[in-house]
C-alpha cells in the first residue's frame, strides 16, 4: 500500500508538471511610447525590459529579441518583442506581438 501511495504522488507530481510550462523570460510589454526609432538605445531597453532572451542578426543588422511564454493544461499564451538596431546601437525598428489576454484588450 505503501508503495502505491507513493508511485501515486509521483505520477500526479509528473502531470502537474507536465501540464504547467513556461518559456523565456517574463518581462513588461513595451508601450510605443517607451521606444522611439533612432533615439532608444540598447542601455534603456535593457532598463526597460532586462537582458534579452536571444540576439541576432537580421540582414545584418543586430537583433534583440524578449519572448515569454506559458502553457498550462487549457490555455497557451506567448508574447514576442524583438528589436533591430542600427550601427548606432538605436532602435532602427521593432516589432510586439502577445496573445496575453492583457495586450490583445490593450492593443486591439
């Protein structure tokens, strides 16, 4: 009995494990207002939003990238900031997208 008792809570242990999954690094969504193209720089980014979760390139151009996602046993949600920077080191665009029930209110 014992033994059941205890491979029990370990497969019930597996499954809640298995059910809650997250991704990345959480970090706030940027409002266009925090960013301006050819002003922004890495160093206030980084104060922004902490240290990217991956970088790049992009046609040349050097790429951060912040991703944050979760997956629990109904639900999947991500949200993707990645920023291309000119030779400056300021932001020559950006693109945020997020299906976080707060950003798709926020943003639609």
């Amino acid at each position: 009995m014992k033994r059941l008792s205890i491979v029990l809570t370990l497969a019930v242990a597996v499954l809640a494990l298995g059910c809650a999954l997250k991704l990345g690094r959480a970090f706030p969504s940027p409002d266009a207002a925090q960013i301006r193209i050819n002003v922004t720089d890495k160093a206030a980014l980084e104060r922004m939003f902490g240290d990217p979760y991956q970088v790049g390139l992009d046609n040349g151009d050097q790429t951060w990238r912040w991703f944050h996602g979760e997956r629990g046993a109904s639900m999947e949600v991500t949200k993707d900031f990645t920023v291309r920077f000119n030779a400056n080191g300021t932001v020559k665009s950006y693109s945020f997208t997020s299906n976080f029930p707060e950003d798709m209110r926020k943003l639609r």
